[in-house]
C-alpha cells in the first residue's frame, strides 16, 4: 500500500472508523471508474475538492453523481460568485461549477480552484486521491448533504488507488465537517 495510504489508514483506526482501505485494481480517475470497480451507484462516491478560499484550503466532498455549484457554496460562506470554472474533482477529473457558491459557503471573499501545489501542501495528498483526513492542519470541510442518501459512501484513502467505506455521518464526524447543499440545480 502507498505510504499516504498507510498514514490515512492510521488516522482513520484513530478515529475509529471500521471500514477498511480497500485498494483498487486500477486507479480511478473519475467516480464512474471507482464506483465500476467497487460495484456501487455513483452517487456514493464521495468527491474531495479542494479549493482555496482567501489562501486557505477548503475541502468539499461530494456526491460524485453530480457537479459542485460554487456559487451555491460562495454564498454560504460570503464570497466573490465568480464566473462558471472548473474547479476539480476527486479521482482526478475536473467538476464544473460556479466558484461563487463556494465562496458564500464558507465566508470567503474569493473561491478559486486549487491548483495541484496547493493541494498537495494543503493535503499532503495529490488530486485524485485526497482523503477527507490525513492532512497536515484540520480542512474546513463541507460535507454534500446527498451523500446521506447512501447507506455506505466511498471516499479516496490518500491515493488514487485507494478507498474506505464510511457513511454521510462518519464523514461529518471525522472531519468535523459542515453538511451543505452544494449541487447545482439543487
């Protein structure tokens, strides 16, 4: 298993959280090929976006069954609504959505996509394979409220290669996370 892997898998028994680090085949560059290969809807994958909202990281986990609406998220955190963006996506493909919903989510007065560098400073994690935890400092976190249509919810373990089964409310727990409707057109 990768190094980040075994580390998130550390930080996961610590607060523990039962569901194992299950390594995929093959990596999974979107939540289509994750949830092909681990035999589940969608929808249950969880999304780690990372964003940089005022220079501090913001971690979004979402439902993988649909696109983050930064503008949504900008105006619950008080921010710029910029224009539509790509803003990025767990498993390592790029989620449009409007950064200003982002923004007014969290308080912010900008929101913009991260760029790989300050995903991996803030995470200690490359794209495509962000853990909700594992990070070196806590990420204010803002957890998709339709991830709790799911009974088990899959999210990255650090690599690309890795998951770990978890629910909507683990996710909140573990990253002292706040739940948020973040979907466009929700």
């Amino acid at each position: 298993m990768h190094p980040t892997a075994i580390k998130v898998a550390g930080v996961l028994r610590e607060l523990g959280v039962t569901g194992d680090i299950r390594e995929l085949p093959e990596a999974a560059p979107t939540a289509a090929t994750a949830a092909a290969q681990l035999g589940c809807e969608v929808g249950a994958i969880a999304n780690s976006l990372v964003f940089n909202a005022d220079g501090a990281p913001l971690l979004v986990l979402t439902s993988g069954a649909h696109r983050v609406d930064t503008g949504r998220v900008a105006a619950l955190i008080g921010a710029d609504r910029g224009p539509h963006h790509v803003i990025g996506a767990k498993f390592g493909v790029h989620q449009r959505a409007q950064r200003g919903r982002v923004a007014a989510l969290i308080g912010a007065d900008r929101v913009k996509r991260a760029d790989p560098e300050f995903v991996r400073q803030s995470t200690g994690q490359v794209i495509g394979g962000v853990a909700p935890v594992g990070h070196p400092a806590p990420l204010r976190t803002l957890v998709d409220t339709e991830l709790g249509s799911y009974d088990v919810v899959w999210a990255a373990a650090g690599h690309t290669h890795t998951v770990f089964s978890t629910s909507f409310g683990e996710l909140i727990r573990i990253t002292g996370g706040t739940p948020a409707t973040v979907a466009t057109g929700a």
